[in-house]
C-alpha cells in the first residue's frame, strides 16, 4: 500500500460507514474508485474491498488486495455495457439513504 490514505464512505445496508483506504485507478473506466481491508474478529481473515467513491458502492472484494482488485476488474468488465447506468443508480441510492437515514452516519 502507499503512504497516501483516504477516508470515504460505504454503504453497508442502512448505514454509511466511513473507512480508510487508498486511492486506486480501474482500467477501462474514468470513474474513482478506493481500496480498504477490515477485520471484523481477531482471528478472522482480512477482508479487502474496492468501493466506488462516488456511491460507496462495493466493486469487488477478497482476501488480499489483488483479489479484490481482479474482481472489481472482472465485475466492470461484466457490466461494461450497463456501468454508467449501474453507477448512477448507486449514486442515486446513496443519496436517497443520506436522505432517509441521516442520524445513522458513521462518523
């Protein structure tokens, strides 16, 4: 990882949880995206996440950086054709939820 960290927001169910990650680039797409790890449990495996920024919504996840990388990868390559529609209903629920659920924001 770099030394440069970023705090963004995720969308997890109702909530907006703010976590802090880095700044990383998708190929085929201009669009921003993050990349964070959490560890839910001593003992429990790490569990990596690329968001969009944007809508906080989950591109990819795995259990080491690259994995999550290659399958938010895989996932925009699937979506290609719907993507920017797919990204601007995420937006639009994210803001419905900010909306609708203000006193549940992590801080």
């Amino acid at each position: 990882m770099s030394d440069l960290r970023i705090y963004y927001e995720v969308v997890a169910g109702e909530r907006l949880t703010t976590v802090c990650g880095e700044s990383i680039s998708l190929p085929h797409t201009d669009a921003s995206f993050g990349v964070h790890v959490e560890t839910n449990a001593p003992g429990q495996s790490e569990v990596w996440t690329v968001t969009h920024l944007l809508s906080g919504f989950p591109m990819g996840t795995g259990r080491t950086r690259s994995e999550a990388f290659l399958n938010a990868v895989r996932h925009i390559h699937q979506n290609r054709h719907s993507l920017l529609f797919m990204l601007a209903q995420a937006v639009q629920l994210r803001q419905q939820l900010e909306q609708d659920y203000p006193h549940v924001k992590d801080a």
